[in-house]
C-alpha cells in the first residue's frame, strides 16, 4: 500500500510542478457547427467509422463532410442524449425521458420513450432523466442522480450526486459532503483510476483504497476523461481541455476568438478518442476534432515567427546541416529545427526573418524566387533585385548583380541558380538570359564591394540573339542533369547547354512549362499544363532528339520533387506520385494548393509551403489497400431534403427504411429525379485522400471527377429508368483505377407510364389496330357490296327495259290480233316455245300498285297523294331514302305529312313508305325474271336479312318462299 501511495503521491507532484510548462506549439482544431444544435453532450463511433453524437436538441452522425440530423422536431427524438452506447448496430441513447434505442442499419427508432405511471394515480408520465447507460447490465438502471459509472475488478464503480461509491459502499474523496462525480476512467498505462468531480481530479490506485488529488487541476470542473493509445490522458473541464502526457506533463487548450483553429468553446462536456486515435471534444459552441494524423502535420508560420504578418511561401531548402530556409513574397525566413514533442517541433532556434525594411536582417527585395545550397554547404537566395549571399560568420545577405559585358543585361530579376561540376555559377534571370561566372570571381568581387549591391562581370552570357542563341530571353528555371548539361527553360521553350563546349542544342516541344527539376538519377523533368514529361539522359539518344516518357496529370503542374525513386507532382490540391513500377497514386494534398515542394532527406519527410504555412508528410506515405472500407454512402439528399428527415417524419411502428450506408439499390418516385448522394472515405481516418472519378451508367458518357472539399454526386432532372453508379480511384498517372464503390439507382416512371398502364395503353393499341382493320374490311366490304349494287340495279334496270320493250310490242302484236306474231316475238325475244301454257301465263304480270283504303278525296288530296307515290318511286332504289328525304322533296312539314298522309291512307309515313317498298318487291318476286337479291336492291334494301324480316312481316313469308309459291 506504501508502494502504490508513494508512486501515486509522485504522480501527483509531478504534475503540479509540470503545470506551468505548457507546450509551446499549438494544436490545430477542426471545429464543426452542428445544423440546429449546440452543446454535444455524448460522442461514440460505430464500426464505419461514422461519428455519432448525443446533443442538447437529439441525435447526429457525422462523416467528415456533413452532419445528418436524426430526429423530428416537436418529437420524442427531439430530446437532450447524455450518453451514447453500441450493441452491434443498435444504438442505445440515454436521455432526458429515459432510453431509446436507433436502429442504425435502417436510420430508425426501434423504440419510444418507456412510460411509468404516475403514483397510483392511474396516469402515465414520461420516464425520469438518464444521464448513463450500463451496457454490460441494464442499460437504464440507474436513476438521474448517476453520472458515471466504470466496471472494475473490485465491482461497479459509480459516480453520483452523492459522490463515489463502490457497488454500495460509500468512498470518500473528502471530509464532509461529498462532490458530484462528473467523470470515472481506467488508466491502463498508469494503472489507475480516475475520477472527475466538481472541482478536482483525482487519482486512485487499483485497489481503489488511496485517492490523490491533482493539484494542478484544482478548482476545475472536470466533466469526462479519455485517454489515447500512447496514454494522454484528455481531460474536459469548464475551463478548456487538458492533456496530461506520460511524463505527466500538462497542455491546456483553450479558446481563442483571433484563431479559429482552437476549440470553439471552454466548456468541454465530452472527449472520445476514436479508433484512428483523433481526440473530438464535444463543447457547448459545437464539436471539436483535434487531428493526429500520423501521416502529415501542419506548420502555421506564426508559431516560428511569433508575428502574424505571414508569407506565401514558394521556395523551401533544407540545408546539409539541417537548417530551414523558407522565402516566397514577404521576405526569407531562416530557422533551426529544435526537439519534436507529440509529432510537432516544440520549438524553433535562431529564428531569422530577412526582409526589406529589417534593419537588422535586410534583405534587398521580399520577393524570393529561389534557394540554392552549393557543393561547398553555401546558400544563395534569386530575388526580385539580385541574387544574395549568405554569410555564415555575420548572418546577414550580400546582394550582389551580375552584368554581361555590354551591360544590357543583368541578373537585376535573378529566377535561379546553380553549380555546375567545375565550379562555375549559372545563373538565371527574367529579360536577362543566363550567365556563367566563376565562383572564387564572384565571391572575390562581393568581398571587394562596399557597395549594399555589389556588381561584376560574367565570364560568358547566353541571350536570344546570335548563332548560339536561347530560344527565349526569359529564362525561369535552371537544373543540371546526370551527364553535366545544363537545361533552360523560357515560356513554352526548352534548352540544353553543353557545359565543356556551351553549345546550345533545342528540345523541341512549344507546350508551356511551368516547372523544371531534375531526379536523383539525373533525368530531367518537366511540367507542362495537363502533363509531366521524363527525359531520359542516361539512355541513348534517338538521332538528336533524348528519348522521353510523358504521364498525362489533367491539370497545371505547380512543383514537383523527387522522393526516394518516386516524383511528386503538384497540381492544384492534387498531388501525382509517380513511381516507375507501375505503382502510381494520387491524393487530395491537406492544404489549400501548395506554391512548392521539397523532399527533406535528413527527416524523410516532402514539405508543400503555401499561404503562411506548410505541411509535412511522411516520404513512406501510401494509399490503403482495401479503398472499398475507406467510401460509403453517409447521406441522401432528395429534393433538398435528407432521406432520415422523410424516415422520422413517420410513424416509428413498421416504418420501411434502410440507412444510406448499407443501401444496395436507391428507389426514387419520377419525381425525385434530382438527388444528391452524399459519399463519404472519412477524412479524419489517417489516410490521405485519394482522388475519384465517377459515372452513372445510362446517363454518363464521360467520367465525372469528385471535389476535395466534399464527395457529393448530384444529379437533376434524372429520367425514369435504371442506373448503375459506379465510383473509381484515379491512379497518378489520371487513369481510372480500382471500382470503389457501386449502387443501383433506379427512378420509377410516373403512373400513366407505369406497366400496368402500358398493358392497357397496348390493350387499347391492339383494339384500336383492329378496329382500324375491321373499319378497313367493313368499308371494303360496302364498296363491293355498293358495287355489286350498282352491278344489279343495272341489270335490273336492263331487264326492266327488256321486259317494257317486249310489253309493248306484244300489245302491238295483240292488237294486231295476228298470233304469228305474237309467237314469233316469244320464240325470238324468250327463246320458248309461245304454245307453252305455262310460260304464257308466266307473261302475265300484275302491276297494280297498293291501293289505298277506300277514303274520299278531293282533287288536291288525290294530286298530293300521286306526287308521293310517284316520289317514292323516283327515290325507291335508294336505300337511304327515308321520311326527312320525302319531307324535304315534298316540301312538307314533319307533322303535316304524318296528319296527311295518315288520313288518306291509314299509314304513317315510314309504313307507307315500307309498304311500297314491300309491294314493289312482292310484283318482281312474283313476275320470276329476278333473283331475290335484285328485287332487294330494286326496292331499295341492302341488308338481306332485313329485307327478309320486312317482306315476311308483311306477306307471312320469305321471298324466297314467295317465289316458290
């Protein structure tokens, strides 16, 4: 017990002496501001990776990019969680009105608030406040009066109101009343107990008999503990978050309105550490995430510099030494790396910032252009006005320009310079070409200048003009390749210089080039706007020209370094790591696109500078192998509106739904065609990003690359039908790579284009088809019988004339009296023998017309009475000869023509009509010279069957029998 009390009371001093030595560098906070809420109060992970957090107004997920809200306003969901716990994908929430349980895999809840009754007063109330869930026993056992609770080897252990008790005994902290305990955490790299009060942090050893107070956090509200892998232990109190290192030194972070990077509030209620080890901190201004990122750390010039005045930073060297230049458009910044703490420097030595109007480190131009360390360990500075000098034993630059010999051009802009194998200095210069001059010359020359710029002569200068001329004037870079050549570029230009014979040979190519550099093997790399290409010099050259390699990047090459056999490209916020053995990849670069990069061999880390600051990555960086766990589908957004709003606006009971992670195939209505799918590779797991490229199948033509800032896919006005979405990485040479990710979308039609709709319009089709057709043959059918009609009426009309002809001469021939005749004119005309009985008696034809009844008439009546006759005889034929036709020939009146008619005959007008008709035809049928369907079209029928019902109704037979009888 001694042993353990001695070790826990050197803790304890340890720490208090170590109070006040806070770390001097700063953490940098990712801070997020929740849509709707304020104060996270619970924070926990689900095997995704997907971040869950228990606020004042209810549930959220986070996935790097976006918060997801999971509950209805105005609703049971719409409630204070104190604690958040996992069994499998069921999430168990401890709120203000008890427990509920979410269903994570369908982004439900699977239960509502339990209701207890109310004091035997038969009424239901809401269940009390549960601030802690007991996931390895009853999740709800414990009342509102529990704020923590932690399963020991000794028993439960659980922090109230009352103070601290083990299972039910009560452990003192202190005399008297006890304090709220707030927080319990097992330290497993201490080994021992901690335990948050209201007020102090204490710390207990494993028999939980010996307790401690830290002194050095007396008087904080300390409200929960974490602790990380390497044994930090995370602290949130009232007054900021504390992290407690194993030397049990202490950092306090803490607020601060100039820096957005600190927490945004120094009320810290919650800490979780997460399994890729970042530390969230839940606040009451939002959520916190503070990064360990193993793979890169970010460096804010002002944490070297102590000023906020900042630069832009385009040129970085690392010297042999290990010393740090940094130059861009506010002046040079000179420093010496001190010792690393937590993966950061924790300080910076001999910090030098060399500027115009320093007096005490001038420099004679801000505008840094290039770094150079020579073969002798001495650095030179390219500005806007000269070259400079460092000098070691003063520490200050010596400026100096270079001029030909007729003084036209100068290296007053000096862009680069190098060091060939003799020793000689090349220098180039914007509107001034190249210069070549002795170093011992020029360091003599600077020596002997008292001037603040001193000037000398170049031993030799290349221009634009002569045989041996530069393809331009402006010479932007300069590099040295494996067989001592030197090459310069101008704009779109590219020159090679011999250095033994400075013959100038050209490259050709006329495509802009952005940056230059050579690799460690001494081939020659240029940038161009969408590519990079390799000269290969150590191969043999194909004639004049050196044989070369081009990888097609997609976007204007910034800088590019090599790193231990692979080239770094920059372009934008995407970096291209090309690697020789096919195993090329490319990453969204953690920064706001880089000016520079540069490979620092003594860390083995690549430095990317840019707008007051720079991030360091590890040279051994990779992209994980399994990228499919790396990408999910977090979040729907249909019409602008999130698809978990549309789940909880439901009834909980039998609500369908699946969360968006775990979704195969989208199903949209024809009127949720615009959509926004919202992927998701977690950004603060420790990988970098990688870049995806996407395509839906049966809409897509070309791939679609994603955005750093977030992996939305958004489609608008989408057709109804079926989809294949398939998301790919882009490998650093730009092709697409592995798939990633897929889902199914497919958009149902609207109803009138649905299948059952499309069976009945085809019904309809096919009727309409047949009808067409029936239409078709029914009109070809009338044609012919029309035609057929016509073909019979003239052959009635014929025979008629025929049979009238021969009446007439027969009664010639029978008033003649002379039977000779009358024989002849048979035999001749009907080819029959005139003696035949019968077929004289065939001859005989009575063609008295229906008479009337027997009614008086007048001379006008009898008139009218022939005049209907005779215009039902005119008209007899035609079968659409009806009652109208015979009112509008006659020139008569509906109702006076039935009155009239009526009263001389007995008949209506349809009956005197029909009645003709039918006596017309029993005078044919009966005279045996026409077939019944002649007689049919005669008397102005066309339908037979008709004609045979008609004829029967008025004779008690059907023609045919008449014609028989």
């Amino acid at each position: 017990m001694n042993k353990s009390l001695t070790a826990l009371s050197r803790v304890s001093m340890a720490i208090a002496m170590l109070f006040i030595s806070i770390a001097l560098h700063a953490q940098r906070f990712v801070n997020t501001t929740l849509d709707g809420a304020q104060a996270v109060y619970a924070i926990t992970q689900d095997t995704s990776g997907v971040v869950w957090l228990g606020t004042d107004n209810g549930l959220y997920s986070y996935d790097g990019y976006h918060d997801y809200c999971h509950f209805a306003p105005h609703s049971f969901s719409h409630i204070r969680i104190n604690a958040l716990g996992f069994e499998g994908s069921m999430l168990y929430l401890a709120t203000g009105s008890g427990m509920l349980k979410f269903d994570t895999q369908k982004g439900i809840y699977a239960s509502a608030p339990a209701m207890e009754s109310d004091g035997g007063k038969g009424r239901k109330k809401m269940a009390r406040e549960l601030r802690v869930l007991d996931m390895k026993g009853r999740k709800d056992a414990f009342g509102n009066d529990v704020y923590a609770i932690l399963h020991t080897q000794k028993g439960l252990l659980v922090g109230s109101l009352a103070g601290l008790r083990l299972n039910q005994r009560q452990i003192l902290l202190t005399p008297g009343a006890q304090p709220l305990v707030n927080a319990l955490a097992y330290d497993a790299k201490r080994h021992c107990y901690w335990i948050g009060t209201e007020g102090a942090l204490y710390c207990a050893d494993q028999a939980l008999q010996n307790f401690s107070k830290i002194a050095a956090l007396d008087g904080n509200s300390v409200k929960c503990l974490d602790e990380d892998q390497d044994g930090n232990l995370y602290i949130g109190t009232d007054n900021g978050l504390y992290r407690m290192a194993m030397n049990n030194s202490l950092e306090h972070f803490v607020h601060d309105s100039r820096n957005e990077a600190t927490i945004p509030n120094n009320i810290v209620w919650s800490c979780y550490v997460d399994k890729w080890q970042n530390v969230w901190i839940g606040t009451d201004h939002g959520l916190s995430r503070l990064s360990t990122h193993t793979y890169y750390r970010f460096t804010s010039l002002d944490k070297i510099t102590f000023s906020g005045e900042g630069n832009c930073l385009h040129a970085i060297l690392q010297t042999r030494s290990g010393d740090w230049w940094m130059g861009g458009t506010n002046g040079l910044i000179h420093y010496a790396e001190g010792v690393r703490v937590q993966g950061a420097a924790s300080e910076y030595q001999n910090v030098v910032w060399y500027k115009q109007n320093n007096p005490s480190a001038p420099l004679a131009h801000n505008r840094v252009r290039k770094i150079y360390e020579d073969k002798e360990g001495d650095v030179w500075i390219c500005t806007d006005h000269g070259i400079n000098l460092y000098q070691k034993s003063t520490g200050k630059l010596l400026n100096f320009i270079v001029y030909d010999k007729t003084g036209k051009y100068s290296t007053a802009w000096a862009y680069d310079i190098l060091q060939d194998q003799k020793g000689r200095m090349w220098m180039a210069s914007y509107q001034g070409g190249v210069f070549v001059l002795d170093k011992q010359r020029l360091l003599a020359a600077i020596s002997l200048s008292s001037a603040a710029t001193a000037t000398c002569v170049a031993d030799y200068h290349f221009s634009d003009k002569g045989k041996n001329a530069l393809s331009g004037l402006h010479i932007g870079q300069l590099v040295l390749d494996g067989k001592g050549m030197v090459w310069a570029s101008s704009y779109n230009h590219l020159d090679r210089i011999d250095t033994r014979t400075l013959r100038i040979s050209h490259i050709p190519g006329n495509d802009a080039i952005n940056y230059l550099m050579k690799s460690d093997n001494g081939n020659v790399w240029v940038g161009y706007n969408s590519s990079v290409k390799c000269y290969m010099v150590n191969l043999p050259m194909k004639g004049k020209e050196v044989e070369s390699k081009e990888w097609k990047i997609g976007a204007k090459v910034v800088s590019m370094c090599d790193v231990e056999d692979k080239v770094w490209v920059v372009a934008g916020n995407i970096c291209s790591v090309l690697d020789q053995g096919n195993n090329s990849f490319r990453f969204f670069i953690p920064m706001e696109n880089p000016n520079n990069i540069y490979y620092s061999k003594l860390n083995h880390e690549v430095v990317m500078g840019g707008n007051d600051g720079f991030i360091s990555i590890r040279a051994d960086l990779t992209m994980p192998k399994d990228d499919k766990a790396q990408l999910l589908l977090a979040g729907i957004v249909v019409n602008g509106r999130q698809t978990q709003d549309a789940l909880l606006d439901e009834n909980i009971e039998g609500t369908p739904g699946v969360s968006p992670v775990g979704l195969k195939t989208l199903v949209l209505k024809h009127d949720e065609n615009n959509f926004t799918l919202q992927l998701s590779d977690l950004p603060f797991a420790d990988h970098p990003t990688a870049v995806y490229a996407y395509r839906l199948e049966g809409s897509d033509h070309e791939w679609h690359y994603l955005d750093k800032g977030n992996l939305d896919i958004t489609y608008n006005g989408l057709s109804y039908g079926d989809y294949h979405l398939t998301v790919h990485v882009v490998d650093g040479e730009g092709n697409i790579g592995d798939e990633v990710y897929q889902l199914e979308i497919s958009v149902l039609p609207p109803w009138y284009l649905s299948i059952w709709c499309k069976l009945f319009y085809l019904t309809l089709l096919i009727v309409g088809i047949a009808w067409v057709i029936n239409a078709h043959f029914v009109r070809k059918q009338l044609k012919e019988a029309k035609k057929q009609k016509e073909e019979i009426l003239e052959q009635v009309q014929a025979r008629m004339q025929f049979y009238a002809n021969l009446a007439d001469d027969l009664k010639n021939a029978a008033a003649h009296r002379s039977f000779e005749e009358v024989n002849n004119l048979v035999v001749s005309h009907l080819d029959v023998n005139a003696s035949d009985d019968e077929s004289e008696s065939a001859m005989i034809v009575d063609l008295h017309a229906p008479q009337a009844p027997e009614v008086e008439m007048d001379e006008m009546d009898k008139k009218l009475l022939n005049q209907i006759r005779e215009m039902i005889e005119e008209n007899m034929v035609d079968s659409d000869f009806n009652v109208s036709m015979l009112q509008e020939k006659m020139g008569m009146g509906n109702k006076q023509l039935y009155r009239k008619l009526k009263a001389l005959t007995g008949q209506t007008p349809v009956e005197y009509i029909r009645d003709m008709r039918m006596q017309k035809a029993a005078k044919l049928l009966k005279a045996g010279k026409f077939s019944v369907s002649e007689v049919m079209y005669t008397v102005g029928f066309s339908n037979s069957s008709y004609f045979s019902k008609c004829f029967s109704k008025a004779f008690g037979m059907t023609p045919t029998e008449f014609m028989r009888s």
